[in-house]
C-alpha cells in the first residue's frame, strides 16, 4: 500500500481506467447536471474540469457547445485517453492541490467525484483556491460527502487495486463553499451505487432562482458509506456601485 494516499488513487486510476467507465456508464452520464450547467454558462465560457478523468462526457460535451474547455487529472493513464477521446479541449496530468491559476481566470470549475479522493485537510484550501480562481458570477459544480468517512477499498470494481476516499460530512462543505466566497445554490442527494440516477432522472435539481450551488448528497459507494453530494456554487457578482460581493 501507498503511504501517500493520493499515489493510492493515482495507481488505482491508471490500472482501472476502462473497468470505472464500463462500470459507470461513462458515456451517458451527468446528463442533467450538464444540461443545467450549459444553461448557466455565458456564451463562450473558460470551464476547468478537476480530476476530469477520460473527458467524457462533460468536457466532450461543454467543448461541443464551443466552451474553452481545460481538464486535469492526477492520472496518467485517463489524461492519456481524454486527449484521444476528447481532442477538443486541453488536458494537463497534475495534482488538484499543485495546480495555480490566475484569479478571476474561469468561469465554471467542474469537480465530479474527484475532491473526495484528495486528502480530506487540503479539500478546504483546494475549495478557497477555485473560489478566486473563479470569476464573479463563476459557477462550481462538485460532488461532496454527504456523511464524512475515510478509507480504502482494497479491491476497487473487483479489479485487485486498492482505491481510496476522503471525506467530510454535507454541512463541513457547505461551510468551506461558503468560506471559499461561493454561494451554495443547490444540494442535491445522489444516491452511491446509482451512478446512473443523474442521466435516466430527468428531475431538474431543486433551485433557488438567483441563487448559486447545487448540492446532493447520497448514501454510499455500494450503499455502505454516505458520500456523495453534488453542490453548485456560484460566485457572487458585484452590486453595481458598492464594490462588494452581493448574491447573484
Ligand atoms: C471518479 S473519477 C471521476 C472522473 C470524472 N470527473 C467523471 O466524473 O467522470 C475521479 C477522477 O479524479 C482524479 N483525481 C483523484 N485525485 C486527484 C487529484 N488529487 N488531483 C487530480 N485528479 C485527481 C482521478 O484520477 C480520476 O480520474
């Protein structure tokens, strides 16, 4: 076993890159949360997706709707397959907690089950830094944990690699979102072990109209453990005038 638990998930992500997309139904997924997502985007937005694994679908598909779109993931093996896969946006092999971007440079950062891999105690500073990184009226897409749980599954999708989580509980990243400037906009519940829920649901995410975070949260990878919570964020656009954030 790894002593750095990111070289756990890195390892781990390398190896089992096909089996997560047959075992997620890669292709269709995120089907409304993508949707909701074009909707909110200006015309022509810059969009980071963080541990963007293969870039499909939501680089594909943001690219395909002529956003600027940028990937990042600590893996090898899935920036390799999203360059071949998505050959419309860029792809750069980095650690989430590496990365250093100008601030007010994006307008959406995309965080789909990829922050719960990081160590838990640089999940808040990760957060802060896509919160200045994002323009105002910028929008941060994230899964979270809905109950907080830390661990490994020492053979991940059956396929003999150890995969590992971290995790706070809903109301910790409500507080950090908040913290990082962002305004939570929605929460929503998604079920664990229902990956799929997002793309056959056509349900829209219950929202606040100017408001700014969708949230939800789910059970359990393999309805064990409490973990996932998508929440949007938005950043706040300035009251014309005051100089001050205001709720956009
Ligand atoms: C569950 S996959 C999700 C991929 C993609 N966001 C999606 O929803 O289809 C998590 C991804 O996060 C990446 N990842 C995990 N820890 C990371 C880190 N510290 N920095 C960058 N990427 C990371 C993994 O390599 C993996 O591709």
């Amino acid at each position: 076993m790894d002593t750095d638990p990111r070289e756990t998930v890195r390892r781990g992500y390398d190896a089992l890159s096909h089996r997560y997309d047959e075992a997620f139904g890669t292709d269709t997924k995120y089907g409304p949360w993508i949707a909701d997502l074009l909707d909110r985007l200006p015309e022509t937005a810059e969009v980071l997706g963080l541990g963007c694994g293969t870039g499909v679908p939501v680089a594909r598909d943001l690219a395909a709707a002529g956003h600027r779109v940028r990937g990042v993931d600590i893996s090898g093996v899935q920036i390799e397959r999203a360059r071949a896969l998505v050959p419309a946006a860029e792809f750069v092999r980095a650690g989430a907690a590496a990365l250093d971007l100008p601030e007010h440079a994006l307008d959406a950062v995309v965080c789909l089950y990829a922050l719960i891999h990081l160590p838990l105690a640089e999940q808040p500073a990760l957060l802060g830094r896509i919160g200045r990184w994002l323009r105002p009226g910028g929008l941060l897409l994230v899964t979270t944990g809905h109950r907080a749980w830390t661990g490994t599954d020492p053979d991940w999708l059956g396929g003999g690699v150890p995969m590992r989580w971290s995790h706070g509980d809903a109301a910790h990243y409500r507080e950090w979102i908040t913290a990082a400037g962002l305004v939570v906009q929605d929460e929503e519940f998604v079920p664990e072990g229902r990956s799929d829920t997002p793309c056959s649901a056509p349900a829209a995410p219950d929202r606040a109209p100017g408001a700014g975070v969708v949230h939800r949260t789910g059970p359990a990878w393999r309805n064990r453990w409490g973990r996932s919570t998508l929440e949007v964020g938005a950043v706040p656009r300035p009251t014309p005038g005051s100089g001050a954030h205001a709720a956009g």
